[in-house]
C-alpha cells in the first residue's frame, strides 16, 4: 500500500476504505491456511463472506501466482477467476 520508503500504490486509498466499509465494527473470523517468509496467511470471512474474494472482484487486490512449491490459499482457483 505504501510506506516512508515508497509512494502509495494506486488505488490504496480506495482499498483501505473498502476494507473499512466491509469490516469495521462486525465480527471478523480469520482462518489461518499457511506461513510463508515468517508471515501468515488465511482467508478473512465476515458474515459468510470472503472478504479476500470480495476485495479482488472489486479490482482492488491483485492475486500474486504461485511458483514452484510456494504455498496457496485453498480459494485460489476463485481468487484468479475473480
């Protein structure tokens, strides 16, 4: 999104008020699906819905492909759909 070290990406404010919209104040479940390079990654569901799904349908998210044996999500068949 952006950081003291590089610019904002396009469309990072837009993410973030998106995110807000969908989570702020409502019950959030996280699954956790898999660590890589020390970080965790899962998928983020409120009310039944997948957030990560909703966020890349918006075009506000861009899903990175896999490579080689690298671990995925257990949606990412949808994510690339999406």
């Amino acid at each position: 999104m952006g950081s003291s070290n590089r610019s904002e990406e396009p469309f990072a404010f837009d993410a973030r008020e998106f995110l807000r919209e969908k989570i702020i104040g409502k019950k959030c479940e996280f699954t956790p699906e898999y660590n890589y390079g020390g970080r965790d990654y899962g998928t983020l569901t409120v009310n039944g819905e997948n957030i990560n799904l909703s966020i890349v349908k918006a075009g506000l998210a861009k899903v990175l492909e896999k490579k080689g044996n690298m671990p995925g999500s257990s949606f990412y068949d949808d994510l690339i759909a999406a």
